[in-house]
C-alpha cells in the first residue's frame, strides 16, 4: 500500500507531540495523514480519547493506517472493538504501561489494562529497552498477546523528541516498509 491510498491517522499520547516530534513531522511529510486531536490533552479521559478516534476512523472513505505513540496506543487497543471502517495496519511506538502503579501521573492508569486480544489486523510494535513508560518485557508480552510484530529500538528512551527522535529516520524507513506490505 502507497501513503496516498490510506487515511493515516496520527494519535498522539499524553500531552500531545509538539512541533519537533517525529510525529508532527509525519503529519507534515504525508499529504494523507491528519493528527487525532483531543479535547484534553493533560487530563486524558479514556472514554474521550476513545470516542474521539472511534468518530475520526469511521468517517475515513480509505483504508486506515493508525500511527499511534504513547497513550495513543493504549487508546487505540481500546478503541478497536468500535471501527466500522477497514484499518489496515497500525504502527505502535513505546506503549506504556498504563496497569502499573508506578506510572505517573497516576490518572493514566485508567487506560489499563491493555486487551490482550488478537488484533484484528497487521500491526508493528516498536519498544525501547530504556523507556521510563513501559519496559521491554511488557512490550514483548503484550505485542505477543496482539499477534503484532515487535521491533526492539534498543536503548532509545521514549522515542521522542526529548530522548532524540525528531526526525527519527530509522522510524520513517520502519514505517515506509511496514506501509509497503499492507493490503487495502
């Protein structure tokens, strides 16, 4: 699949990606892809969050790309059940561990647990070994329960603009060959 054949949908976490965020810059570089904007942004209500995507999915006319970091892959796990509308893959990046006491601050707990059910389409997890959010081995246990395809980013912090992924090249060439196998 070519970016111009898919509504990308891009989902920010907690308090949104700024300016220099390889998100952002995505969204500027593919004339398909449009930011997920949320009411809150930080005091995220899961229920909003959902329903936010849930609309902006099912009014799409192509098939959905979902680029989704942070809170916005917990949101995106949670809003799956609802899509009337053909995703065709999603691309995960640094999924927090929104079940464990320690995340801070305390209310995005409410996005946990994380359904463990099979995804219902192709997906790719890309997890750092050093990400205060959410260890590798969570990663690696709920992308298995997800059937989705894990990508170790090493030691790579939050994968954002704050641990050096602005432009995040390595990211873009995962995503264009993710981007390529899909199937409308």
């Amino acid at each position: 699949m070519k970016a111009s054949e898919a509504d990308i949908l891009i989902i920010p976490g907690y308090t949104n990606s700024g300016p220099t965020h390889w998100q952002t810059r995505w969204e500027q570089k593919l004339a398909t892809a449009r930011r997920v904007e949320q009411a809150e942004w930080a005091k995220p209500v899961k229920e909003d969050w959902v329903d936010k995507l849930v609309e902006e999915v099912n009014a799409c006319t192509r098939p959905v790309v979902l680029v989704a970091h942070s809170l916005g892959v917990a949101t995106a796990i949670h809003a799956i059940p609802r899509f009337r509308q053909n995703v065709a893959g999603a691309f995960f990046v640094a999924p927090p561990e929104v079940d464990n006491p320690k995340i801070r601050p305390k209310h995005l707990m409410t996005f946990g647990p994380y359904p463990r059910d099979p995804l219902p389409f192709p997906s790719l997890t890309v997890a750092s070994r050093n990400d205060p959010f959410g260890s590798y081995e969570h990663a690696d246990d709920i992308t298995a329960a997800w059937g989705s395809m894990l990508i170790d980013a090493g030691e790579s912090g939050h994968i954002n603009a704050e641990s050096g992924h602005g432009p995040w090249p390595e990211g873009t060439m995962v995503f264009a060959q993710f981007l390529s196998r899909l199937k409308g």
